[in-house]
C-alpha cells in the first residue's frame, strides 16, 4: 500500500503537470495559479487512501481525486471574493492579483473543469461517483449560504451551527472517501462507512479549530489568537456562551461584540473570560470527543484486513491530537 507522503507527492506532481488550455490566458492562468499555491491536499489524498483500502490500483481515482481538490480550490476562490480576502496561503488571492470579474469567471471554470475530472471515475461506478459529487456541491453551497446569513443572525442554535459545518466542512472530505471506495471496489455498505466517518472527522476538526483560537497560543497555532472574536464570528463557543447568559448578559456580549472600537486584546481577553466562566470549553472538547468516537467506531465496521485500515487510522490519529 502506499502511505500518506506517497499519494501527497503523487497528488502534488499531478498538479504540477496539470493539462490545461492555454487560451483565453485570463481565464486559465488564474486556475492554474490557484492549483499551485500550496495546500495540505487532504481531500484528494482521502480520496486515494480510500480507494488503496480496497485495491492496490489506485490509477483510476487519480482523475476523480484531483476533480475534488479542483473544486474544493474553486470554493476557496469565490469565498475569498466574498470575505474580500487578499491573501491565501501566503499569496495574493486571485481576485487581488487580476480583479473580480476574472477571478468569478475562472471560479466557474474550475467547477466544470471539476466535473470533467470526476466524471472520468470508472464506467462501472461513474453515475454514482456522479451523482455523489454533484449532491455534495450543492450541499457546500448551501452551508456557505448559512454561513453568511449566520453574520447577521443573533439567533443561531447550536443544532444550526452543527448543521451549518457539516455541510460547509464536512460533507467534502466525506464524499471524498466514499467516492474513493467506491472506485476501489467497496460495496454501498462499506463506502458509506467511510462517508459517515469524513462526516463525524469534518465536524470534530471545524470544532477543534473553534476552540484552538480561543485556548492554544500565538506560538503554538503559528498566528494571534481569537480571531474569530474579533471577526464576531458565530462559533460553537459564543452560541453555547449566548445559550448559557440571560437576557440582560447575552444583549451586553453581542453589543460588546459588535463594538468595532475596542481594543483586540481587550476584547479577546473580555470574551475569553466570559467562555471560561461559562465552561464552553468544556463543552466544546466532550463535543469533539463525542465525533472522534463516532469516528473510529465508522473505522471499525469497515470489514477488512486491520493492516489496510492503518495509514486512516494514523490520520485520524493526528487530527485528533492536532495542536493547531
């Protein structure tokens, strides 16, 4: 079997090697230097393990693999549009670098080009590889739209924030492994195993990523912490805060919050407080726990032999005790 450093090599060179037209140059520029940024690829790398779990020829779902990374680019392309971001991994963004009306129409190339790639999946399971995909791109577009009516809602509960990151975060990586398996050869049943594992691992690590900026440090999350205070950004931590207040407290959080003229410090240090006194911390890591089991129990009903199960097991492993 291949390990992890393999298939993210593998996946990098193809990348790299990307067959696209040259012409109109605004047009696939721009895709081809969203490709080449940099990026962890976990999901096509999920995708690839997935299928090695069940056949040692991981050819046919190089293309299917490399059509989810594609897409996933083209959703971190149009939110940068829309969060006005100038800067991804470390490079100006592609609306930053052109301008907007190039960056939207390269945007929408990359989701056909995305397409194209999936649909080379086997023609043995190509319409469900299909139909997998297409359901799970409109469901990250619907989680998107959650998400921005979120910024100006004061009424989110927590069952619509969970709903809202399972289907911004979570149902991508999971479709990834269950469109893997399929092409190595799974049958529905163990497939969705895997699905409902990438379900539980995106939920835990949206969750982990909520309390990691308010609770790590600058220098082990590698940048300042409570950013997403700052931003006023509806985590896990503030609905379960907001849920725990009454009325008087919850309406001076939110007036706080909104407060653009307080200091960062004050603010993250003000707000930090309140989470602590309120125990959401605690809250939040039993949360997290709750999926990772959820997780590993998905691992252990896939019906094959423990070795090919390894290289997941390790990576679900390190996302669990991730730090930042």
């Amino acid at each position: 079997m291949k390990t992890f450093e393999d298939l993210r090599h593998l996946v990098e060179d193809e990348f790299n090697n990307l067959d696209l037209p040259k012409q109109p140059n605004n047009l696939y520029a721009p895709i081809k230097y969203a490709l080449t940024q940099g990026g962890k690829r976990m999901r096509p790398v999920l995708t690839l393990m997935a299928c090695n779990i069940f056949s040692d020829n991981i050819e046919p779902a190089i293309k299917p693999a490399l059509g989810l990374e594609i897409f996933h680019n083209f959703t971190l392309l149009h939110d940068d549009i829309m969060d006005c971001s100038d800067l991804r991994r470390g490079h100006p963004t592609v609306h930053s670098k052109w301008n907007n009306n190039i960056a939207i129409l390269a945007g929408d190339a990359m989701a056909f080009v995305a397409m194209q790639y999936v649909a080379a999946a086997p023609q043995n399971v190509a319409q469900q590889v299909c139909d997998i995909f297409n359901r799970t791109a409109l469901e990250v577009c619907e989680g998107q739209q959650f998400d921005m009516d979120f910024e100006t809602s004061n009424n989110v509960h927590e069952k619509d924030y969970i709903n809202m990151i399972r289907l911004k975060t979570a149902v991508l990586p999971a479709a990834c492994l269950k469109i893997g398996a399929l092409i190595g050869g799974a049958n529905e049943e163990q497939a969705q195993h895997l699905y409902n594992l990438g379900i539980n691992i995106g939920l835990a690590f949206q969750l982990q990523d909520d309390y990691l900026d308010v609770f790590s440090t600058p220098d082990v999350l590698g940048k300042p912490i409570g950013g997403d205070i700052v931003e006023n950004k509806k985590t896990f931590l503030l609905i379960k805060t907001l849920g725990k207040l009454d009325v008087i407290q919850r309406n001076d959080l939110l007036k706080y919050l909104a407060d653009k003229t307080v200091e960062r410090y004050e603010k993250v240090s003000y707000v930090t407080d309140i989470y602590s006194r309120m125990k959401v911390a605690d809250d939040c890591s039993k949360k997290i726990e709750k999926y990772f089991a959820a997780a590993y129990n998905e691992l252990s009903a896939i019906d094959v032999d423990n070795s090919r199960l390894e290289m997941l097991r390790a990576f679900m492993d390190k996302i669990a005790n991730r730090k930042k």
